[in-house]
C-alpha cells in the first residue's frame, strides 16, 4: 500500500498572532506585483505593528471580512505562500469583493495555492456576507491573472474603474455568476 501523497499547501483562516508573517508576505507582494495593490509598499512598510496586529485580528474575527492564507506544510518555518481575502465594498450596495490575491513565485502554477486561496475567500463570502454580487478588480495591464480568474469562473462585468495609484491606468472589474449566498 502506498503512502498518502503530502499536501502541497494548507490554506486557513488568518489568526491575530500571524501578524508578522502578514507583514512579510504583504511586503513581498507589493515588491513583486505592485499593479496588483491599490497601496504602495513604502506606505504599507512604514505601518507599525500596531497597525498589523489590528489587520490580523480583524481579518480573523470579522463576522464579515476574512483573510485567508496558504502555508507549504514541507517548510519548517511555517511561513506564508499566498494570501486571499474577502469583504462586503461599503459603496457598492449588494457587493463583496475578492482582493489581496498573491502566491510567491516558487508556489505560482496549476500546482499553486491560488485557485484554493480564491474558493475559501469565494466560500466566506458565500456563507458570511449578506450580499448577492462577488467582484473582484484585476489591473487592465495584467492578462495572467484575467485568464486565472477566468478559468475560476470570473466573467467582466463591463465596469472599469480608475486605478487608485495612477488613475490613467484602470482596474478590470469581473464577477462571479456563480455566486449562491446562503440564504439568510
């Protein structure tokens, strides 16, 4: 009898006390894929812990806003691969938004985290907001993540909007059709 094959990545809820891997992985993101974040990353160094330690604990507890991330059980340290999360868009009437998609480099691939990150992220929207659209916003410039997305089931919804660190530049907006909230 042959021996389970590991898993590749375990994805879960933030807890508080990840707020230092977070930081790290927030930090990597935007040094790799800046067009993907609406925030710069001299901004979001210069946060004190405070700062991150009350993200954490928000986007762990939030009856209506999660963060989830992925982590390579085969590592020793314990240290974050790929993040997603999820939130109702308080000036989007009906609407929770999927953001803060990233997987490091090493773990990108149909082998990845990505495609999990995005269904839990999908799946607490689902059963936690009361809302009945799911958006998420991709840089105009960024065709790989359209085509992920695309593959998940996303579809462009028409709208775009202007990019918040250079509003030259837009960000796609795609939803979900296949969004089912719970019924409440």
């Amino acid at each position: 009898m042959s021996s389970p094959t590991p898993a590749r990545h375990l994805v879960r809820r933030i807890t508080p006390e990840d707020w230092p891997s977070l930081r790290a992985l927030r930090l990597e993101a935007l040094e790799d894929s800046p067009t993907a974040f609406s925030v710069t990353h001299a901004a979001t160094a210069a946060l004190p812990d405070a700062d991150w330690q009350a993200l954490a604990t928000e986007a762990a507890t939030s009856p209506s806003a999660a963060l989830f991330v992925a982590l390579d059980p085969s590592a020793p340290s314990g240290a974050f691969i790929g993040m997603a999360g999820a939130a109702p868009l308080p000036d989007v009437p009906e609407t929770a938004h999927v953001h803060g998609v990233y997987v490091t480099p090493a773990h990108r691939g149909p082998e990845g985290p990505a495609a999990a990150l995005v269904a839990a992220a999908t799946a607490f929207a689902e059963n936690h907001i009361d809302v009945t659209r799911l958006t998420l916003g991709v840089h105009e410039s960024n065709a790989r993540a359209q085509s992920f997305y695309a593959r998940l089931g996303f579809e462009p919804t028409g709208l775009r909007v202007p990019y918040a660190l250079n509003p030259a530049e837009q960000l796609v907006i795609l939803g979900y059709p296949a969004f089912r909230p719970r019924a409440r």
